[in-house]
C-alpha cells in the first residue's frame, strides 16, 4: 500500500462542447498548471464532460414517447419525453415513485434516471436537450488514456467517473463507469492477513474508491473541476473494466 | 472547493490492545514521521483499532447461543456463537445464505456479519474471540477529536471508518461509521448548478467518500496503516454526525 497520496484538480478545464478534443483541453491544462504526467498516474474524468465530448446529448422535441413511456410519465410525474430516454436507457425498472425514477442501466449500473441529466447541459437547451451517459464508457476511458499515453510517453489510467446515490445510505458517492490502465476491482481472496489467516473479505472496489476521492475535488456539478490527477497510487493485480464492478442479481444479496 | 488534496498513512501505529491510548499512539506517529496537526485536517482511523482500543472482543467460550442462533447457524453453516453475537449486534436479518449473513446493525448500517470480525484478532485467539464494532462511533470520533485538538491546539475532524460492502456493485469501499467535527452529509438542495438551473441531486457523502480515499492507503487488513490524515478538504455546512449517513427505510427507493 502506498504512504501518500495526492489528489489535485485541473485547472482551467473549459465547459466541453460535442466535438471538443478532451485529451487536449487536459493537456492543455496539465501545461498551464506546470505539471506532467508521471507513469502510475490515474486521470479522473467527470462523465458529464466526456459524455458532452462525444455529443450524447439527445433533443427531446425529436423524442416519440412510447405508451409505457406515457403511462409511467404520469405515474411520476415526469415529462414523457425524458421518461422515454431513460427506459431507451435501460434494462428494467427498480423503482418508480413521483419524481423519482431507479432503473437498472443497459450497462448494469443502478442509478437514478439511467443518468439522463438535464443539469448544466446550458442556458439555450434548458427543457430541450438532456445528456446521456457515454455509450461504452469503459471504451471513453481506454480512448482517453491511449491519448494521453501518447501525448504525455508514460504509462497512466483513466477512470470515468459519476455520483450515484446507493441502497441503505443518503448521498451520493464518486463512482466509477469506465476504467482502463488500472484493475476496477482488487481481488484479496486468499491473500493473509496480517496473522496468516486467510481474509474473508475478499475483494475491494479500487476504481470506486479513487472515483469518490477524486469527487471530493469535483465539486457536485463536477464540472467546475471535471478532471482529477490522482498521483501515488498502487496496484499489482491486472488492468480490469469498470463492468467487472457490476454485479450479478444472482452474487447480489444486498438488492 | 478544494484545488488538491494530500492523503498520507500515519507510520509505525503499533498492533493496538485493550486499553491502548489511541490518540497517544497517534501522536506519537505523528512526532516520528514530523507531520503535526493543523485546522482543517481530517483523521480516518480504522474501525478495528478503535474498537480494539475500546475492548470490544467478545470470547465466543462464553457465549451461550439462542434457539434462534442455533437454527440460523446450521441454515447458513455458521458457529452457532458467531450468529449469536451478530444477531445481538443486528436489529434484523437482511439476508441469509450459507456462509454469509446480510443485517442491519442496530446503528442502522446494513453490513454482513454485523461488523463482527474474525479477521486480525490475533494468533492466541483466533476461533476464540471476535471484535465488535465501536458501541457508538460517533462518541469514538468525537472522543479520539476532543484529544487530538487538546494535544495539537487546533481544529480538526475525525473519521472512523470501516469497509463495506454494498449492493449492486461488487468489492467493498471505505465508508463512515462514526464522523465527529465535519459534516457526514453536505446538502445542496436549492444550490444553483453551473447555468443557474436549481440542482435536483440533492446530498453528498462527504464523509463515505474521505473514507474510501482513506481506504486507498490503509490496505484490505487496516491495520497496517489504521490511521490516515487528509489534508485540504473544505466544507461549509455545519457538522453532522455518521448516523446522518443512515437511509430509513421508507427514504431508501434502492433497496
């Protein structure tokens, strides 16, 4: 385990239009802030940006909503149009109360909304046009971290990283959906703990703890400061993608 | 908020025993790697040592278990006295499968085994005694906080944290069991977002999210570095204890 860690926030990350070029806006600030990346680094990026990047915005005045979307949207309470983006997003529902929606992501994650986002998507679009998720977002992160190996020469990972709320506990934690360079999950199974015995607890999500630090640095819109460098963490087990994160109903005994 | 963040693992904190002064250990760590305490830093201290130091150790020989227990113990293939204290620490089972027991603790934390440790207690008693969680972390952190800002003469915030496991998602993450001179929980309800737009995503963990970075150096067994300090967080809201961390049931559309 390492002695220290530092986390700093990049700075002077503008707000990200579709097309922008990500890797460069953060080479860009990397520049401007004097500092370059070093092998063992893991960039941290607020989903939010790279889903502007990729243009995942979708315009609701060209949604259609489906008669389940129609019926659930008055359930609760939502626009019809959005409910209809988040069930294109989404695998099942888990919950749905007035105002709130929980869904089992076609990804596997289970979030509020399929993270469909109506927040800071910009002044014009307010009520027009809503923000979906990356389409492969553990893809996003291996695109961004080939990018700034080569701008940059050294081996570093990329965590794509969002808030999600959680079952037993209030507020929402940094969460990871896109790793690449870095194992997600640390598998300790066997492994001795400090008396011999073998541990138990046998695996700790890495990439989720590193997202919920660097969330601490993002602020809640997590745009103001959308790309945390985490510097001195370590690692010794394989690269894996956050969906080795996600876990099966059958694993599952906490849903 | 804050531009970085500096994390570091307290060096050389002893095996802690019953009745072990932990601010004093802490202290001294301190003194031997240079660092001193200023306002504003958090100390994340590992459940297990503050239970240790707290002499919650039950000797599983004098344990008579329950009916109860019994039936439990060969449905799920347990030491009927294990399941006997855990069902004493658990307001209700959540979950139980052979080998593995989901309850909520009665602090209200939905955990397995009800924090009840068999891991690291020591070669003498391993099979004999097992560790409970701190009767009331809360009390631990605002304890182990009174001392530290009376040895250090500045204001500082204490975390005690575990790992914990959690449903949809697979490995465990650090989280806040007991949070004294910080706010457990931030609200943003009502803040603005970027564009003005009134935020919709409403509470941050604060403290969950310090103990999973905390988590980064303490490794699976924390007790090889149970103490870690953070450094350069900031926060505005007023301090709210871990229980504030707790979902009620009627709150929680995730579970």
């Amino acid at each position: 385990m390492p002695a220290s860690l530092q986390l700093s926030a990049l700075p002077g990350i503008p707000l990200v239009a579709p097309g922008d070029d990500l890797p460069a806006l953060i080479d860009a600030s990397l520049r401007q802030s004097g500092l370059s990346l070093r092998a063992g680094d893991v960039v941290v990026v607020a989903q939010k940006v790279v889903s502007k990047a990729e243009n995942r915005f979708v315009d609701l005045a060209a949604v259609e909503p489906s008669p389940r979307a129609l019926a659930l949207a008055q359930e609760i309470a939502k626009d019809p149009r959005l409910v209809e983006v988040i069930l294109r997003e989404s695998s099942r529902i888990v919950r749905a109360r007035p105002g709130l929606l929980i869904v089992e992501h076609r990804l596997g994650f289970v979030m509020a909304n399929a993270g469909v986002d109506q927040s800071n998507v910009g002044p014009q679009q307010r009520g027009q046009r809503v923000l979906l998720l990356p389409a492969d977002p553990d893809a996003s992160a291996a695109r961004l971290r080939e990018r700034l190996m080569m701008q940059h020469a050294c081996d570093v990972a990329v965590i794509v990283s969002d808030s999600f709320g959680r079952a037993w506990r209030r507020g929402t934690i940094g969460t990871a959906l896109g790793v690449a360079g870095m194992p997600a999950l640390v598998d300790l199974r066997g492994q001795p703990d400090l008396f011999g015995r073998a541990m138990k607890v046998s695996t700790v999500a890495l990439a989720d703890q590193v997202a919920s630090a660097a969330a601490l640095l993002m602020g809640e819109a997590a745009e103001a400061a959308p790309v945390v460098l985490v510097r001195g963490l370590e690692w010794s087990q394989p690269p894996a993608p956050a969906q080795a994160l996600v876990r099966t109903a059958e694993e599952d005994l906490f849903r």
